[in-house]
C-alpha cells in the first residue's frame, strides 16, 4: 500500500491510519514523513523537553493488576552540555558503535565453552571479583526508570544485555556525579551484605567461570565474609563494591532480600546523573530472574519516540496485558537457547528471517541467524550480506534524492534539504514462525543535520558474518516488546508510548 501526500494537519490521523493498516496486517509501502512537522515539533518542545529533564528523578510507577508498572525516560545527563547537534550525534554513534563490538565479544565468550580467549574480560584485583564486561556508554544506554531500595529511590539505567543490578553506595571511595541521595546501607535495617558463601556469590562466581573459562575460588582469603564484585566496562569506566541484598519496591510491590551490587568504587560518564543500572538480562542474578514469583520471568517495554519530547515509555514488570496499550496484537518469536543454561549469558537471542524494505522482501545468505533484541544499543547493527542486501534496496527506493556523504556508523545518506515531504519506505523485521515486526517510520531514518542535508538510514553494518546482529532501540520505539523468559519468547506489537 502507498500513501500519497500527507499534511500536517493530518499527520495524527495519518498515525492512526498507519497504525490502523498495521493492525490490518498490512507490512507494505512507504510512511510520508513531513519534514515541517519534525522541525516544528523539535522547536515546540523544547520548554517540555527541559521541564521532563527536571522531573526527571520523580520518575512514576504504579500497580496494574498482576503486574507493576515503571514510568520510562530517556536518560539526557550532560556534564558538559552545549554541543552542536552534529558532535552530539557523532558522540553517540560511536559509543554506540564500541558498545556494538565489545557486546560481540561477550557474545564470543558465551559461544565458546572451553578457552579464555576471551579479549574483553577485565583484569580482576582479587580473585574474588567478578569480572562482568559490557558495552555500557553514555548516551548509548539511555532509558532510566526509579525504583525503591531500603528506605529511598534509585534511577537506575535499563538494561536487557546485564546481568547484575547495582547501585553506587555510600561511603564511596569514588563515586560519579548523582543527582539524589546515594543509597546508604547503613540507614537501612534491611540491608545486609551476601556472604561469599551463599548460592548469590556462586552465581557470579560461574559468570566468571563462564565468561572466562576458569574457575576462581569462592572467596578472598583476606576478606572471607565478603562476596566482591566488579564490573568493568569497555571505555573504562567500573562499577566495584560487595553483593549486598536489601528490600527493593516496585510500585507497592516488595521484594525482600533482593540481590544486586553496592558500589563504592565507580567510574565513568556512561552513568552520570544515575545511581547505577537495572540488570534486566536472562541469567540468574538480574532483576528477571530475581522476581520471577512476583512477575513469572516476563517484562516488557515501550520506548519512547524522541529524546527532545516530552513523552515517556513504560517498563512494565509481569504479564499482564490489560498494562499494555497495543494497538496490534503481540506477535512472538521464539527465543534461540542454547542446550546449556549456564552458557546461556544474559541475552536476548533471536532469529531473524528476513527484512521487507517498503514491502519489498530482501533477499540475503545472512537471514535465519542469530540476532539480539537490546535495550541499550541505538542503532541496529546487521551482518554484512543482510545489510548491504537492506541498503540496496533502500538506494533503489530513493533513487529520486540526491545522495549525501556517510556519518559515521551510517553510510546509507541523502540530502533532503528544502523538501516538503518525504516518502520514507517501511521497514519490516521478520523473526522465526513468522512475527512481522514494523518498525515506527520514526526509526527509520536518523536525521543528522536539522537542515535534513544529512538524512541517513538508522541501520549499521557489522564488521563479519560471524558477528551477531543487534535490533538496537531505535528501531524498537513505539513498540511493545515482550520479553518472557519462562515461556522463552520475544513479542512485539505496535504501541504508541506513553506513562499509563
Ligand atoms: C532460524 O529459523 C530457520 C527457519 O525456521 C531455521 O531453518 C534456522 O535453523 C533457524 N536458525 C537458528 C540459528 O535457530
Ligand atoms: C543539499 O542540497 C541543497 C539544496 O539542493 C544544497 O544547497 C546543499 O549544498 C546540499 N548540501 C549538501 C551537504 O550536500
């Protein structure tokens, strides 16, 4: 199906249209994209944007039924803000970029069930920390939700790709800037640190043993009570403390003896402004796998169209679709297992099948691999057969604007300087048994320049075939994904977010 112009004035009705035609099970044609309209939203909001910065630690959650549910935002923290739009876009194209190779290598070491050959696991300063390497960059994990621990909040930055949820703690050796209260475990009579005996600190021990092929002892002989953890991240920055457990709320919901790192010794930008990060991966340690009583191992997510506008998403915790706000049925895809559980590392593994560009499917060697759906990657990133094939295809439909030079990651630009409007051909992800995915026309294209002379297809190409491709979050807003690690599946459905 293809659309012929579209006015502003239309443009909500236009939404629903799409919307409409989607639930119609139509995956075919292109989107109007008015560009007017992208600028004038950009300018409008601006107050807004700026207002939703400031609420951004009173973040909201409530109970639905069987389920809870946690106001999302994106996380906008700058410590050095006023850079141009372009700097800020390459800023966060190759942090997403390095978050893209060093999750390939934790990948690798989940594959690999014999050797440390393992390049990215950190350097451990005593044999009982826990070496976790992840992608985590500013900008590049970007959705941040509030939750309660012991008596006050923590925002803390989502992420499927992580394992352990951690918090900065006080007193801090070294801490990154944090806008609230650090958690102090010390006026929190609940709280108590794991001792390196328990079946926690086995845990993280067989992530180490995973990760790295070798087994380490289950404790340090110079602190024997205490179960170290420390997280290292590709760019440097750490996250160091003890495994602790303390009572973390979720919109009423209490969960006694919730396990996660209290850091004290913690660097980097990538989490400026936050006390830490939510792990939200399959494995045994995340918050998941922690409240599987309450919630059945399933949650689920809507990201919110633009970091500029005021709109928030919704984490929500259990299975309970009447907290949903789809507007088309939620399709499931299998998850891909590995036979061993232990091998089986957090993600998110999926198999994707084929792509259809404005309806037209593409042909690609590439498709019927593995791929991972996460929530802080930015940019998808596919292997070079299906990408190029997607390229292609994505040239050819439009043929009619005028090329533009690459920006970093994207190499598939046009220079749409002093259009009215443009044909944005639809982009579909096709995952195993069928599941058609429509990704929002929202996330398609990434527009680098406000003067639209650099518009660039918001898909990026891996370095080899024997990379594993990524559905980054661009291409997830204004989805509803589902994730539902006891029936192991992924669904998708069209959602437009907002806090509900
Ligand atoms: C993906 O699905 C296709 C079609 O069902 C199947 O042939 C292929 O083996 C699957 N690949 C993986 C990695 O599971
Ligand atoms: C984009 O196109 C406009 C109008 O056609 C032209 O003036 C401008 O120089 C072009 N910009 C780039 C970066 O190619």
């Amino acid at each position: 199906m293809a659309w012929g112009a579209c006015t502003a004035v239309a443009a909500a009705l236009l939404l629903l249209l799409l919307l409409a035609a989607a639930a119609a099970g139509g995956n075919g044609g292109v989107h109007c994209l008015d560009l007017d309209l992208e600028e004038g939203r950009r300018h409008h909001l601006s107050r807004r944007a700026l207002q939703g910065r400031q609420r951004r630690h009173h973040l909201r959650s409530r109970a639905v039924g069987g389920a809870t549910v946690l106001e999302l935002r994106h996380h906008s923290f700058s410590p050095a803000p006023a850079n141009s739009r372009e700097e800020e876009a390459d800023a966060l194209l190759s942090t997403d970029a390095a978050r893209v190779s060093s999750l390939q290598g934790r990948i690798e070491h989940y594959r690999l069930t014999t050797t440390s050959s393992s390049a990215e696991v950190a350097v451990t300063a005593s044999k009982a920390q826990v070496p976790v390497s992840s992608g985590a960059r500013l900008r590049t994990l970007n959705y941040v939700a509030t939750v309660g621990l012991g008596g006050g909040e923590a925002t803390v930055i989502v992420d499927t790709a992580s394992e352990l949820t951690w918090v900065q703690c006080a007193p801090c050796e070294s801490c990154h800037d944090q806008q609230g209260p650090l958690f102090d475990p010390s006026s929190s009579p609940s709280y108590a640190a794991v001792p390196c005996d328990s079946p926690s600190c086995d845990a993280l021990q067989q992530q180490l043993a995973t990760g790295a092929g070798a087994g380490a002892p289950p404790c340090d002989a110079g602190r024997p009570a205490a179960c170290s953890y420390a997280l290292s991240y590709r760019d440097g920055s750490y996250s160091r403390g003890v495994l602790a457990h303390d009572r973390l709320s979720l919109a009423g919901e209490v969960i006694d003896g919730f396990v996660f790192g209290c850091g004290t010794s913690n660097q980097g930008p990538p989490f400026g402004g936050t006390s830490g990060l939510m792990g939200l991966g399959r494995s045994q340690l995340s918050l998941v796998s922690q409240t599987v009583d309450q919630f059945g191992g399933v949650f689920s997510y809507c990201l919110p169209l633009s970091r500029e506008s005021d709109a928030s998403g919704s984490l929500v915790l259990g299975d309970d679709p009447s907290a949903y706000r789809n507007s088309t049925p939620v399709v499931y895809t299998s998850m891909v297992s590995n036979s061993d559980p232990l091998l089986q590392g957090p993600f998110y593994l999926v198999n994707l099948t084929g792509i259809t560009v404005g309806g037209q499917e593409v042909e690609s060697t590439g498709f019927s691999a593995r791929a991972i759906v996460d929530s802080g990657t930015v940019i998808t990133s596919l292997v070079p057969s299906v990408y190029n094939a997607v390229r292609a295809e994505f040239m050819s439909q439009l043929a009619e604007y005028p090329q533009a030079p690459g920006f970093s990651i994207l190499d598939t630009c046009f220079n749409m300087t002093g259009l009215k409007e443009v044909q944005v051909p639809s982009l579909t992800l096709v995952f195993d048994g069928g599941a058609e995915v429509e990704v929002d026309s929202g996330g398609v294209l990434y527009f680098v320049s406000s003067d639209s002379s650099q518009v660039c297809l918001a898909v990026a190409s891996l370095k080899s075939e024997d990379e594993t491709s990524i559905i980054g979050n661009y291409q997830q807003k204004n989805l509803r994904v589902v994730f539902d690690t006891s029936a192991s599946q992924v669904g998708f459905a069209q959602e437009t977010c907002g806090y509900i």
